[in-house]
C-alpha cells in the first residue's frame, strides 16, 4: 500500500468567514483566519513591487486573485497568475474590465505563448519579474505545482537570454564606441609569438585551489593567460599573469574585476573592444583590443570569442600559436561541494543559489555536477572551439570540470611543458609599439566618427521623408496616381539608404535587430493586405529613424571622449574641460593617468580649486575601488533565500537526482542552526536522499529528525508513505491522524489501516463519515465494498457496489465484484 497522492476535487467549502475555497488544494488555511489577513501575512507587500511583471503559481481557490483584484493598483506592474488546467476547469473567473489592462489568469500553455510576445519583453530586460508561490503552490503538498513553478522559470530563462542577447547587442556597440579613443593597438600583434609552446589559462573555477602550488612549481617553465577575476589572486601568491584578459561589456564588470586595476604596470590587458569602459578608461598600462575598433570597419583582428572571458582566453592562446593550452579553473561546473568559484571570490564566499534549477553535467570523474545555464552554453562552444582547431591540445588539469568532448583531462604529474623562457616584463618589452603617435591616432578617428555621423543624419532624414510620404499615401486610393507616385518616392529612399550610406544601413539594422524585427509577420506574401504592408513599412522606416539617431548619439559621445583625449595630450589643457567630462563618463582614475603621462609638472603647478578638484576625482575613484554598496556584493543574503527551495527539493527527487540532493542538503546544513524553515528543508532533501537508495529506514530516521511542531503535510505524507514500505502500522495510524487535519481526503486511507488492525467499527464510522462528504467518490465506495465483504456484511458491500455502478455504469471494478458476490 502506498500514500496517496493529493487528489484535486471539484468541491467547495465555505468558512467562517463567508468565502468559498477547495479544500482540496488549500486545506483549511482559510478556516480559522480570512484569506486577506492570511495574504498580507504571507506576501507582505512583496506581492505589491512596483514596476514588476509578477507571475503568480496558482490562485489560491481564486481568493488571491481577488485579493489583487480589490487592493489599489500597483504602479506600474501587471500580474499574471498562473494555474493548474484541472483546477482551472473548476473555477469561474471573472475579470473586472478595468483590471482585464494589468491582470490576468492562465494555464501554464497559455502563459508559455504569451510570454514569447513582446508585451513583457521591457520587465525581462530589466529583470523585473518576480514569481510567487501561491499558499497552495508554496506547501509542496500538490507537486503539480512545483513542476509548474520550475517549467515557468525555465521558460523566462530561455526568453530572458535571448532578450538581453538582443539588448547587449546594442550595449556592445555602446561600449565598443566609448572604448574606441582607448582601442589603439589591435591584438593580432600577439599572433603566433609562442608556436609550439606551453601556456595555461586560468579560470575562476573552484578547481583553481588545487593546482596552485603546481602552478608555483612550474612558474618559470609556464605563460599564464588568467581571467581578470583572477589576475590579483594570482599576484598576491607570487604568480603574476602575463596577460589579464577581459570582456564583459556590463556595468558591474568593474565591481567583479576591480582588484585587478592596481595590476596595470604587471600584467598586458588584453581585451574586448566591448569591455566595460570604466575598466579600459582607467587602466594605467599596456593594453591592446580584440575585434573591431568602430563597429563599421572590418579588420583581420583577433576576434572577441563568447559567451564567457574563458572562451575569449583560450582562442587568444591559439592565435598566439601555442600546441598546448592546459586548462586550471576552468570547470564549467560547480564542485562536489557546492562552490561555484575559487576562493576569495564574492561568489565563493555567497555560495550556492539555494532556489535556482540548473543543468546537471558529467565531470572527468564521472560525477554529476551543478550547472548555471550560462556555463553548460559556454562548454558547449568550448567543444566546438576545440574541433575547429583539432592541432591544438587542449587539455583540462581537473578531474572535477564539466566533460567536454575534443578536451582531455591529464592528472599535472603527468603534464609534460614545452617552456617559454619569457619573463613578463620581457615579453611586453617585445611586444611592437603603437605604428602611431596619439595625436595622428586621435585625428584618424575624429574624422572617421564625423564621417559616420553624416551618413548617420542622412540616414536619418531619409526615413523621416520616407515616413512622410507613407504618411500622405494613405490619403489616396491605391491604385491613384497619387498613390503611386508616394510609393515610388519611398523606393527611391530605399535605394540611397542602400547604396549611398550601406555599411551603416547594414550596420543600423544589427544594432536594432529587436526593433527591426517588430515589422517581420508570419503571413505568407501572398495574404498580405495593403493595410499591412503599408503599416509593416512604417515599423521599418520607424526602426530606421529611432536606430540611426541612437547610433548617431552613440558616435557623438566617441567624439566627446576624442575630444577630451585631445585635450590631455596639451601642455596647456583646460583641466575643467578634463575633470567635468571624467566625472561625466565615470572614469575619475583617469585623473592618475594624465598626471603619470602628461601633466606632472602641470599638475603641480594648477590653482587650489583644480588640485580640490583632483582630490575629489582621487576619491571618487577611491570609492569605485573600494566601495560595496553594489547589488553584486549582495549575492550571499540573495544566495540564501529559501522561498522557492522546496520546489527545487521537489525537482531534484522527481528527476530522481541523488548528487543534488546531496549537494542542496551540504549548502543548508549551515543554516539549520539559525532557520527552522531551513532546518526542516535540510532534513526534508536528506530524506529524499535515502529513499531514492532505498533505504528506508535511514529515510525514516531523517524525517523524524524534523521537530513535530515544525512538520507540514508534505513531511506527514512521506512518513506515511515510509510506514507503509515498512509495514508500521502504529506509525501509520499515528500519522493519519496528523493528515486528516489537513483534508478529508486521507479519510479513507485511515479506516484501511483501522481495519488492518481489527478495529473493524471505527473504520466502518470513518468510511461513512468520509462518504456522508463525498458520497459519489467511486474508489471509496469500492473499498468500504470490500472492507464490508471482508467481515461477512455481504448486503452492505452489494449496496456498496451498486452505488458505484448509479453513479457511472461502466465502472468495470463494481461490476466484477458485484458478479464475484452472485456466483
């Protein structure tokens, strides 16, 4: 016999507070509080977050939607509940038109072709999107639930990385123009310097920690290519890198990096034309730049490789020549033990997300290992790499990192090093200098930005005049002269932003793929009306009036900053000049860098209010290097939330997922002492744990290691289930007695166990009390059948069955049993 599992019935109960809810699904949370004291308690004013597109798991019997429906909108926010089919079948929804704008209820299908429209696409970007549990969905009785909260955060996922795939492809060209007076010497000087050598790419991974020492071993004998996370790690051990690589173009790449800054006169930064432009503004020393310096020009530059720095390090390896590239915290994989990054790090110290689904992945040990989406994406193209340059060894030192096919793991003691002899400083030394002095470079450049924003303004007007003309066009019947007349002034338009301005046409169109895809319809040609295609123009030439105009803002900032470069190179600069636009663009360590090249005896001899100046901009950069008030240094408290654990409890043991389990359960042990909720999670995913082994008696062991006051139903259903694959029959009556608290619906399982005991009269009064409830449930009318045959009340049993077949005449059960009876 086995526990039963949560039956939704189409049966409404009525509390004491005069509101309708099925018991069923909320038990009865809404018997001794009213169901709006019971939200506010619960969600708080959470659940009111302004600007936030709030996805809601199950209706609460329909009380919660009410209970948004009847609160004050909130400013800025939509909600979207989202709920079981069969639940749904059984409620009445009716939504007020007034709320019909910024709420509505769905089934998980409909939320999953909702969700890939544009309408929510602003609060993905933003990452404003929060998903709630409701009361039914958060106490993990009803498991249809939990795979409806996981599928749900799957599917943002997936959407929210293709959107911002979309959204950085414009902060690529953003960064990519502001770097450009800084991206003066390209990478390919780098090309082919160590061919046939021996280099090793450092990761942040948390394997790193066990190959330091064999890194010191073998320092003298080693290049080393490090992550810029990594870089200020390494040079405290006395392991400095000889080039720091770096790409991420996000504003808190700074706040990731930042300990490497004090490296400049260390290490060659090699970097994305994309990187951060508050790193690359203020790095003091030798850098050059991967890709393409202005986003129209083509170069045969060393390419900026994604989606992670560790991808970007290793192509850089094999451009530089290297026939063996070994592989130290480069894991793609979290460890055995929870740690996502090497010590030290911010990441390392908030460990594991204790609420986020990932991908599971084999390692070279041949153990599964946690995944971010981000990763398994990033080994992906690692594989790939590693077959387009099959010549080149790669090989992964870590037993512990993500298998990856093309990449061999080798223990160290077995690494054999082709050395470089090349200290850094020798090797920056050797490195070719810039073809250009300053000033030429900054002339070249300032007259490529105002050739681009020309062609920019023009563009611009074009699709201006174009919209016009579409704009008077719709005046005239379609087959008028008129008419006709329009629409070849618009293909003239099209043929000049084609021919005469084409990189840029070409070049607008990839900055704004999100806004130029808005024209694009599913429609075959053939059943486009005139409607249509005049509208889908107008999207078209829309996108092309707001893109060049963004771009153009984009290019005038570049030639701000050409500007200002300009500026720092004089004997005599206007330091107001300097300092506003240093504040402006955020990069006031760039104050260091004009004393150190060119104003130390101008800096000496400035009136007091610009040396005030200075110091301000001294202190400013002091607090970018040194400050936390970041969101990033936030992740632990972020990491320890446990909201949404259970349903990763729930997804890890349907997927019968030992190695998680484990893991989860290492990451809450050292918060059992301070969270009862944690501590009940702990003992909860141990419990799993040891019955996925089979091994109940351990299982039980963990479960009952949860206090009693402290137990929910979800803990009540599993020692049930235990007693049962342990035949404990005291245990089992014991704990039904605990479940019927919750729903009638373990009435039935209580008598069954009565009657295994020989208390034959309670367990007839506990199956007629349940059906006095649920007299058309058919399986508990079968049973108190049998129970009833079972002690001799044979007229009973035939009653018994007999109603069943009233209630639905093809029950074959019944039927049989009622012949069984007649022979």
């Amino acid at each position: 016999m086995t526990a039963s599992n949560s039956v939704i019935k189409n049966q409404f109960a009525i509390s004491q507070f005069n509101e309708y809810y099925l018991p069923s699904i909320n038990r009865n949370t809404f018997e001794k509080v009213d169901s709006t004291t019971v939200f506010k308690q619960k969600f708080k004013q959470d659940i009111f977050t302004e600007d936030t597109l709030h996805i809601i798991v199950g209706l609460d019997s329909g009380l919660l939607v009410n209970y948004i429906i009847e609160a004050p909108k909130t400013e800025g926010s939509k909600y979207l509940f989202v709920e079981l089919p069969e639940v749904m079948t059984m409620l009445n929804i009716d939504l007020p038109e007034k709320q019909k704008e910024y709420l509505d209820v769905m089934s998980f299908d409909e939320f999953s072709n909702i969700i890939q429209s544009s309408h929510h696409n602003l609060f993905l970007v933003k990452n404003q999107v929060k998903v709630t549990l409701s009361l039914s969905a958060s106490s993990g009785v009803i498991e249809d639930y939990s795979v409806c909260y996981n599928n749900i955060c799957k599917l943002l996922s997936q959407k929210s990385s293709s959107l911002k795939a979309n959204l950085n492809q414009k902060l690529f060209f953003a960064e990519q123009l502001l770097n450009a007076s800084e991206n003066q010497q390209p990478a390919t000087i780098l090309k082919n310097t160590f061919s046939g050598k021996t280099c090793v790419i450092v990761g942040g991974g948390p394997s790193l920690d066990e190959q330091l020492d064999w890194l010191k071993l073998n320092y003298d004998k080693l290049f080393i290519i490090t992550v810029s996370r990594c870089a200020s790690k390494l040079s405290l051990l006395g392991i400095p890198a000889h080039i720091i690589v770096s790409i991420d173009p996000q504003e808190h790449s700074f706040e990731v990096n930042r300990e490497m800054m004090g490296l400049a006169h260390e290490s060659l930064l090699v970097n994305s034309h994309h990187i951060c432009h508050r790193i690359l503004a203020q790095w003091q020393g030798r850098s050059v730049f991967l890709g393409e310096q202005l986003p129209w020009i083509d170069s045969n530059n060393i390419p900026t490789v994604g989606p992670t720095v560790t991808n970007s390090s290793i192509r850089i390896a094999i451009e530089m020549g290297f026939s063996q590239i070994l592989l130290t915290g480069v894991d793609f994989c979290h460890s055995s033990t929870g740690l996502t990054h090497t010590k030290g790090s911010v990441e390392a110290a908030s460990g594991s997300d204790n609420s986020r689904i990932n991908q599971w992945v084999e390692t070279y040990a041949g153990n599964l290992a946690e995944t971010p989406m981000s990763l398994f994406h990033a080994a992906n193209a690692l594989q790939q790499e590693a077959t387009a340059y099959p010549k080149t060894n790669i090989i992964n030192l870590s037993i512990n990192a993500a298998k990856i096919d093309g990449i061999q793991h080798i223990d160290v003691k077995n690494i054999k090093i082709e050395p470089v002899s090349c200290t850094i400083k020798q090797f920056i030394e050797n490195l070719p200098q810039k073809r250009q002095k300053e000033s030429q470079f900054f002339y070249s450049l300032e007259k490529e930005l105002r050739a681009a924003k020309r062609s920019l303004n023009k563009i611009h007007t074009l699709s201006k005049e174009a919209l016009s003309l579409i704009s008077t066009a719709k005046k005239y019947s379609v087959k008028s002269d008129e008419y006709q007349q329009k629409i070849a002034g618009i293909e003239r338009i099209e043929s000049k932003i084609n021919n005469q301005h084409s990189s840029f046409s070409k070049l607008i169109k990839i900055y704004g793929y999100f806004e130029f895809s808005q024209f694009l319809t599913t429609k075959e040609t053939n059943d486009w009306s005139e409607e249509q295609m005049n509208s889908m123009t107008n999207k078209y030439y829309q996108a092309f009036e707001i893109m060049s105009k963004e771009l153009n803002e984009l290019v005038q900032q570049s030639l701000e900053l050409v500007t200002v470069r300009k500026e720092e190179l004089k004997e005599r600069p206007s330091f107001v000049l300097l300092s506003t636009t240093w504040f402006y663009f955020n990069q006031p360590g760039r104050v260091y860098l004009w004393i150190n090249n060119a104003g130390k005896q101008i800096a000496s001899n400035l009136p007091q209010r610009d040396n005030e100046v200075i110091i301000k901009l001294q202190n400013s950069y002091k607090v970018q290097l040194e400050s936390r008030a970041h969101p990033y240094f936030s992740m632990k408290k972020k990491n320890q939330v446990l909201t949404n654990t259970l349903a990763k409890i729930i997804d890890l043991k349907q997927s019968k997922n030992i190695a998680g389990l484990k893991l989860l359960a290492t990451n809450l042990r050292p918060l059992i002492s301070v969270d009862q909720y944690a501590s009940r999670l702990f003992h909860l995913t141990q419990y799993f744990t040891f019955f996925l082994k089979n091994e109940f008696e351990s299982a039980l062991n963990s479960i009952l290691s949860i206090e009693e006051s402290n137990r929910s139903e979800v803990e009540h259903k599993q020692i049930l289930l235990i007693a049962f694959k342990l035949h404990n029959l005291d245990l089992a009556e014991k704990t039904l007695n605990e479940l019927v608290k919750y729903s009638d619906e373990y009435q039935p399982q209580h008598a069954h166990i009565l009657s295994l005991k020989g208390e034959n009269q309670q367990a007839l009064d506990k199956y007629l009390n349940y059906l006095d409830k649920y007299p058309t449930d058919e399986n508990t009318l079968i049973k108190l059948g049998i129970f009833l045959a079972n002690i001799g009340q044979t007229e009973g049993a035939r009653s018994s069955f007999s109603q069943v077949l009233s209630i639905n005449n093809e029950n074959v059960t019944a039927r049989n049993y009622l012949a069984q009876m007649s022979q």
